[in-house]
C-alpha cells in the first residue's frame, strides 16, 4: 500500500524517454529497451572493440554492450547516468551485460573488475562514479572480486568532449597511477569504463596496470563510439 501511494505521487520514469513506467516496467520502458542498439559483439565473437586497441595495448578479451550515437538513446541514458545522478542506470547496464559474460568462457578467468577512476575532486563534486555500480554488478554476476583502490587518477582534467584523438592521447598522458599492485598481481583484470571514444583513456589506464606483474587485461564499456 505504502509503495502505490509512493509511485502515485512519485511516479517511476523510463529513464530514457521520461514516460511513467508499467507495473512491469523498471528502469526503462519496453518500447526504449526494444530500440536500444544492441551490439552483440560478445556474443557473436565480434571483435571490432579489440580492434580498435591494436597495435597500441594488449588486451586479451574487449566488447560493449550498446552502440553510442550523438542524440541517440544511449547518449541519453549515459548523460543521464553522469549528471542527472540516475545510478540506477549503471546497475541496470551492468547486471545485463554481466548476465551475458558469465557464460562465456573467455570471461570465466576474471579474477578482479576494476573500474575507470575519477578525480577525487570530481568524485567530491559529482558524489560518485558513474561506472562503479556498473563494474559491481558485473562483479557480482561473474562472482569475483571488485576493487576501487588500484588503479587512481591522479590528474584532474576537463571533459574530453569534442577533442580529437591526438587530443585525448595528449591528455591522458600520465593521469593515472597504480598501488595495492599484490591485489592484481598474477591475476586476470576486468577494466570497465561508461563510454570508450578513441579508447585513449583505457590505453593510459591498461599502461598503467600493467605496472603490476605478470597481470592480463581484459576491457568492458557501457557503450562504444
């Protein structure tokens, strides 16, 4: 009773196109979920995401989850997860995609899933990392560990909106450092990141863990480019 006079007064939303969700409906609505685009490419052993990382880090296993267009859903959706405070979304995202990866084998082998950090300035700022919930969920789904003290940005930097590649390369040199290295040493590392764009910043942060020996990396996004 309690919850129906919530709902009433404070009506559940899609969280993608703002309409007032079903009693079966969560997070987002059938119609949007239905017109999300779907990439599929670890399930169709599609490697499009690893390609993009050639010749520049070692990567054993990469995909993501949905294709991200400008003014499409999914920018919505990840916009509305960074600056609208909709965590929810990540959780969503997350138990979804984590549900796929823990029946592939090659994703059966992770031992820890680490998340891209922010800036403890922007961490203050914004009151949380928009990929954590994301990286927990999958944690949770594949059954191993998460670990948010690893790898640490240690230079805040503005948005990367609207740079080129070099940009960004540029930008993300020397950003990130590594400590704790005993958790991952020896082990095969899940990176999780919201949106990868010129894939600079896991470039940056795959150099960086592979600080810590003997260590695989394997990559995870929301979305891709």
């Amino acid at each position: 009773m309690f919850q129906s006079v919530l709902d009433l007064f404070f009506p559940k939303v899609c969280y993608a196109c703002q309409f007032q969700l079903s009693d079966n409906e969560e997070y987002i609505c059938t119609d949007c979920r239905h017109n999300l685009p779907i990439t599929n490419y670890h399930l169709d052993n599609d490697d499009f995401v690893l390609k993009t990382f050639y010749g520049r880090a070692k990567i054993e296993h990469a995909t993501a989850l949905l294709r991200f267009e400008k003014k499409g859903i999914t920018q919505t959706l990840i916009h509305n997860l960074k600056y609208k405070g909709y965590e929810d979304i990540g959780m969503f995202l997350g138990t979804w995609l984590g549900e796929e990866l823990k029946e592939i084998e090659a994703y059966q082998t992770i031992d820890a899933v680490i998340p891209v950090p922010l800036h403890k300035k922007k961490l203050r700022k914004r009151g949380y990392n928009q990929v954590a919930k994301f990286g927990q969920e999958i944690a949770k789904q594949l059954n191993t560990n998460y670990y948010d003290d690893v790898l640490i940005k240690v230079t805040n930097t503005a948005s990367q909106v609207n740079k080129s590649r070099f940009s960004r390369w540029i930008n993300n040199d020397e950003l990130f450092t590594i400590q704790n290295k005993e958790k991952i040493s020896n082990k095969h590392i899940l990176l999780v990141d919201d949106i990868i764009t010129s894939g600079a910043t896991m470039e940056a942060c795959i150099s960086v863990l592979n600080q810590a020996p003997n260590v695989k990396i394997s990559i995870v996004a929301m979305a891709i480019a």
